[in-house]
C-alpha cells in the first residue's frame, strides 16, 4: 500500500565504511525527487537523542559520492539501548515530525532500526560494514573498498620483501569475519592465509615455507584476520613473526584502520545508490523493518529479526528462545544460508591453499 510521507530522516551508525556517502546521496535525491524531505541526523542514533539535525538538499549531497567516510558522523550510542534513550529519540522524530528513518549501518544499526519501528517509526536498514559480516546478506557496503586498499597496501609491502627476500605478516581488520583476510589474501598472493571460521594449522605454513623458500621464493606475504588474535591472544602475530624470523627475515604489519578509509570503488558506489533508491521505494510502499540485501545478485528486502537471529545462527550465538518467533520453514532457510556461507569460504580457503605458492 502507497503510503504518503512528508519526511523522512537518514543516519549513519557504527563504524565508518566507505559507502555510507553515496547511499546518503541516493537516500536524499530519491526522496527529494519523490516530494519527501530529508533530514540528516548527525552522529548516529545518538544525534536522534540529542536532536542534532541538518536538512538535505541536492546540494547539500553533492559530490559525496567520492568520499569515504560519513558526511553524517558516526558514535556508538549505549543510550540508545536505554528505554529513555530511545523516549528521547522518539520524541525528537515527533517535534521534527519525522515520519521514517533510513539507518545505515551494521547489525547494532539494525538492533536500532527495529527498536524505532516497533515503536511507530518505520525505519529500514541499508548494510554498511567493511567487514562484510551481516549474513542475511552477500555484500556490505565498504567491503570491496577494504579489500582493494588491502590489496594496494600488501602488493607495496610486496615489493620491499621481494628486495630483501623477507616476509611479511599482515593482519587485517574483519572482527571475527575472516572474509577481507581470505578474498584479499588470495588476490596478493599471500603464502598463507588464517581466518577465525577455519582451522589454521601454523606447523604446516612453516613446511610451506620452507618448501618454497628452498624452491627459490623470495618475497612472502602471510595474511592474518584480526580474528584470530581475538581468540589466540592479542600478540598473536608479533609472536608468529619472530617465529617466523628463525626461518627468514619477517616483519609485521597490522593495517588497522586506514582500511576502513578511502574513496569508495565503483561497486561501492554503485550498489550504495541501489540500496539507497530502493530503501525509499520500499518505504513509500510502507514496508518497514526490512534491511536491504544482495542475494544471488539481486537486491531485495529481509526482515530484521530474521536477518538478525540468522546472523546470531551463523555465529552461534543463539540464545534460548531465538528461534521460538520463526516457523519451520523460516528456520530451515536459516540454516540453508548459513551451510551456504560456510561452503563459500571452505571453496575459497580450498582455492588459497592451492594456488597460494
């Protein structure tokens, strides 16, 4: 059912990812174009609370399609999680009369969204995460960004080890997602690649090495999702480093987050403005509670709790009584997506192992 809006308001929530800008612009043009006024909330759900707000204008939104980052700040917000926090931002979507929110962002964005539409504010979510790691859907924006600053970052990195014959450890940013590790891992030509959803079996990278060292390899390149020091200690790598040192000069390298920045790469920009187009579509139609999502190619809406209970699944971080609200059917489509991710990053490790020499 159409249903008529006078405006409506966009945030940014969480960490940064290169995208948030150009599903920002697409939001505010699509609905501008539509008759719908657009409100920039500023800093996330805190700047709901606080009723910091900017208009949005064509203008306004202009040549930020280039930009990293978020035109519209980000802070994390535990108020928010708060009955009066989330009174507080109520009350300022009414004073504003603001009549729907876009929120942009990762899985806390979505917890958010939901929280707001139960409450009379229909809101829908567009995935922003460099890491890449909201199941409901197979692409976050920012995530082909990230990967291709990795990339240009190790293929430099590259070079100096090829000059001295030298390795080089490199942990990259993904939380317990190991997906920036194993796709950009690949791409560089890393010798060895560990991510947190697979086992890493370390004696068998130090054969490896050997073997190729012996063969006449000069530069290497290990790729290390920060995952894995999350589970085996926080100086994971400095250790696995000297280790790695007794064999061949090695030196470590942890990229942080100068891969969250950058300007966003066509696909980024380009499935931002598509979610970011649809959003409002869907919203005008007076669908609510939804988040955006690339499956099989296509863009199409996922209920939140469902998107957010299939990604506690995958993780297995399903707490009693999570599933008690789906039926059946829905909790077999779970799990069908969730043994389709796993078998991706098993073909894709498969593939690193095989070709990674």
């Amino acid at each position: 059912m159409e249903k008529k809006f006078r405006k409506i308001a966009v945030l940014t929530s969480g960490g940064d990812a290169p995208g948030m800008n150009p599903a920002v612009r697409a939001v505010t043009r699509k609905a501008l174009e539509e008759g719908v006024e657009v409100i920039g909330v500023l800093g996330g759900y805190k700047g709901l609370i606080e009723n910091t707000l900017v208009p949005l204008s064509p203008r306004s939104v202009s040549n930020i399609i280039t930009n990293g980052g978020t035109m519209l700040y980000s802070e994390r917000c535990p108020e928010f999680k708060t009955e009066e926090g989330m009174a507080a931002a109520i009350e300022t979507c009414r004073k504003n009369n603001i009549d729907a929110i876009v929120a942009i962002g990762g899985d806390g964005t979505f917890r958010g969204a939901t929280d707001l539409t139960r409450r009379g504010i229909p809101t829908i979510g567009i995935p922003a995460t460099i890491d890449n790691d909201i199941t409901a859907t197979d692409y976050t924006l920012g995530y082909d960004t990230a990967m291709n600053t990795v990339i240009s970052l190790v293929d430099d990195l590259r070079d100096t080890c090829e000059s001295h014959a030298r390795c080089n450890v490199v942990e990259v940013m993904g939380r317990d997602c190991g997906c920036i590790a194993l796709n950009a891992g690949i791409a560089s030509g890393a010798v060895a690649i560990a991510i947190p959803e697979l086992p890493f079996d370390e004696e068998a990278m130090f054969e490896k090495i050997k073997s190729v060292k012996a063969a006449g390899k000069r530069g290497m390149i290990v790729m290390i999702s920060e995952g894995i020091p999350a589970i085996k200690g926080g100086d994971y790598c400095e250790k696995l480093t000297a280790r790695l040192n007794e064999l061949l000069e090695s030196r470590f390298s942890r990229l942080a987050h100068i891969v969250r920045g950058g300007s966003p790469s066509l696909r980024d920009r380009l499935t931002a403005t598509e979610m970011g187009v649809l959003a409002v579509e869907l919203l005008l139609k007076g669908e609510s509670n939804v988040v955006i999502c690339e499956i099989d190619g296509k863009l199409q809406p996922v209920e939140i709790n469902f998107a957010l209970i299939l990604d506690r699944m995958y993780k297995n971080k399903l707490k009693d009584g999570d599933l008690d609200m789906f039926s059946a059917e829905q909790i077999d489509e779970m799990r069908a997506v969730c043994a389709k991710r796993k078998a991706e990053i098993e073909r894709l490790y498969q593939i690193a192992r095989d070709v990674c020499k």
